[in-house]
C-alpha cells in the first residue's frame, strides 16, 4: 500500500475519474456525473505518485447488522496487480463494516472463486436477490 492513498472523501478530479472508470463497466456506465457526486463513497485508491484515482469501492451498512459492497472497480491498466484485494481488504477492515454480522454483495459466476478468497460464500441460507426497478432517476 506505500504506493497509495486510500480517499473516502473525493475531490471534483476524483469525481470526474470516478465517472470515467464507471464508464468502462457494464454495471454503471449510465450513471452521470451529477448521480455519482451523490454517492456515500467509502473508499477510493488514488496512485500516490500520479494522483489518478485507481480503483474505487462502497459499502452501505448499518453497522451493526447489514453491510453490502457495491462498485469494486480496479482501473483496467491496473488489474491483476492487486488492486481489488486492497480494496477488499480496506472495506472489510473498515471501522463500519469489520464488526457487522454480515457482509454481503452480488457478482457474476466467474466472479464467485475471486470473493471466496475473502470468505464470501454463494450459500446464502436459501436467500434470493430480489429487486424492483424504478425508472425515476434515467
């Protein structure tokens, strides 16, 4: 980690790298600008030596009983350098997640060895996501 910074607050540069790195995701490349600059952010990894944001996640939670991760992005020149470890690991140390009785997140298949890594666990006690969409913001 001596290479970089861990932000939970961002500047209007970060933002706007935020954004970029959205863009690049299928999960989040509609979101604009102005949507994202609302966002609790837990964390971002900025390059200590270049100042780019590089990598990004958050968390929602209660903490106590609930927190979910959503977002874990590694800037894509960054990838496979553990870049997503570190951001896994500084949202699970994180003083409002640590002591909560469960973490969760969704991800696709080829994502589910990646987070077993960290203890995470398909087995859900017959849970199921469900969802409901609400067209207010588009």
């Amino acid at each position: 980690m001596e290479n970089y910074i861990v932000v939970e607050k961002f500047n209007e540069i970060q933002l706007e790298e935020l954004h970029s790195l959205f863009k690049n995701e299928w999960w989040t490349q509609k979101r604009s600008l102005p949507e994202i600059s609302k966002l609790i952010v837990v964390l971002g990894l900025i390059n200590s030596k270049t100042g780019e944001l590089i990598g990004f996640a958050r968390v929602i939670s209660d903490t106590l009983y609930r927190a979910f991760i959503f977002d874990v992005i590694a800037k894509e020149d960054y990838r496979n350098s553990g870049i997503g470890t570190m951001l896994m690991n500084r949202i699970l140390e994180h003083p409002q997640v640590k002591d909560v009785e469960r973490v969760e997140l969704y991800c696709p298949d080829r994502l589910i060895p990646y987070y077993e890594k960290f203890g995470f666990s398909s087995d859900v006690n017959g849970s199921k996501l469900m969802r409901i969409s609400n067209n207010i913001i588009r």
